[in-house]
C-alpha cells in the first residue's frame, strides 16, 4: 500500500491520506495512536501523505 501511495503522491494524484500500521502491534496501541491523531489534527493535513504508526 505504501509504494502505490507513494507512486500516486509523485504523479500529483488526488490521495487521502494513508497510515500505515504495523501488524504487530496490540489492537488497543492502533486504536489509541488513531485516535490521538484524530483529535490533534485536521483530515486536511493528511492529504498526500503517508505516516507509518506508531510515531
């Protein structure tokens, strides 16, 4: 997911934004690092880009 996100944001696509998470991580960390993201930020700062998680 992350090379096509890539791929798109370099060939000046529209993309919303892409987490990326790690598959072993505990569900509750996700949730938690999800919603801290979701309270601190706006939807608009995310467009076009890829965050890997946890931060």
């Amino acid at each position: 997911m992350p090379d096509c996100a890539y791929a798109r944001a370099a060939a000046r696509q529209p993309m919303s934004g892409v987490f990326v998470v790690n598959d072993r991580l505990p569900v509750g960390q996700v949730i938690e690092e999800l919603l801290l993201m979701d309270s601190c930020s706006e939807q608009a700062e995310w467009l076009g880009r890829v965050l890997f998680l946890p931060l």
